[in-house]
C-alpha cells in the first residue's frame, strides 16, 4: 500500500472519534465559557440536577479538582526505588475519579450497568447518586461544596469519622473547591441573563 493511501486510512479513522474528547476545555477558569465550549458537559450536568438535585456548580468544581475535566483522568503511577514502575495509586479513572468499587456500587444501585466513567453523563449521574447518598446518609447540605467533597474524596464513613480533620492539605483542597463552586455559581447567574 503506498504511503499517502495509507496515511488517508490512518487521517479518516481517527477523524470517527473513536474515544471522544478527553482533553481538557480551554478555559477552567470560567464557567460561562467552559460551558459554551462543550455544551454536552452543560447538559450532562442540568440532567444531574434534574435527578439528584446536586447543584451545576457544585458538580463544576468537583471535577474541576478531581480531573481537570480530563475524561480518562488517571492517578499517577507508583514507583519502587523511584525508577520501577508498580502501578497506579489507586484505582480512580475518568472526569469523576471513581474507584472501581464504588463505581460498580453505582452502576448496580442505579441499574445502568453500561456506564462509563470517561462518559461526561454518566460521570456526573455518578457524581449526583453519590452526593445525594451523603445528603441522605450524613445530612450534608446539597449546596455545601467543601463538605460533600471532603465525604466524596474520603467515602462516607471516613467523613463520619472526621479522617478530613487529620489532613490539612485536604482541608485546603476542600476549601478551593468550596470557593471555585462560589465562583462558578456567580458565573453561572451572570451568564444565564
């Protein structure tokens, strides 16, 4: 096979798709514009708010922190005698970074078996079931950014047990997101006029 017909088979397989768009939007920084750049994103979320009742904001911000908006996000790799390769820190993966076993908790409580964790509408329903379960489970007001990523980052007991408190850095996280949901919240309202 010649090269440039070669090089025309490898330009219109890749121009299908495939796996979708995984890089990040451009601007993280403003929620108006990161939502007229993917406007699938904006819609997964408002389906979310619909059916959980997580606010877009608050969904915004948590996986800005959790992935950049990055649809196969991944932990990075752990390495023994810092050159060895071992694995990865956990097994998060996706714009939600859920691990498998609450992701497979997910997809047996909400019947949606087929859901995929780099899939925008799935990672956000991900994100409404569990934070609404803390809503319901811990009391953890809807609106609360910092509290329901503190019971997301470390699961619902250790919130309950307050393992947060132990860990200032994650304090610090919890409170940037609390005021990146602030921001995209009145970002939000003035770009909705």
């Amino acid at each position: 096979m010649n090269r440039f017909l070669k090089l025309a088979i490898v330009g219109l397989v890749a121009s299908c798709g495939g796996g979708g768009n995984y890089k990040a939007p451009r601007n993280l920084e403003n929620a108006c514009l990161l939502a007229a750049e993917r406007p699938a994103y904006m819609r997964a979320m408002q389906q979310t708010e619909r059916r959980w009742g997580i606010p877009i904001h608050v969904q915004m911000a948590t996986i800005h922190q959790e992935s950049k908006f990055i649809g196969d996000a991944r932990t990075p790799h752990r390495y023994a005698l810092g050159i060895i390769p071992v694995g990865r820190q956990s097994s998060a993966f996706g714009y939600s970074q859920a691990l498998d076993g609450t992701w497979d908790e997910y997809r047996q409580k909400t019947g949606n078996r087929g859901a995929r964790r780099d899939n925008i509408r799935d990672a956000t329903d991900f994100m409404g079931w569990y934070m609404n379960d803390s809503t319901r489970i811990l009391g953890i007001s809807k609106l609360d950014a910092a509290s329901q990523y503190l019971a997301y980052h470390e699961g619902r007991s250790g919130f309950n047990r307050g393992s947060h408190r132990q860990k200032p850095w994650l304090m610090t996280v919890a409170s940037r997101v609390n005021a990146r949901s602030e921001l995209y919240r009145m970002q939000l309202a003035s770009c909705r006029r």
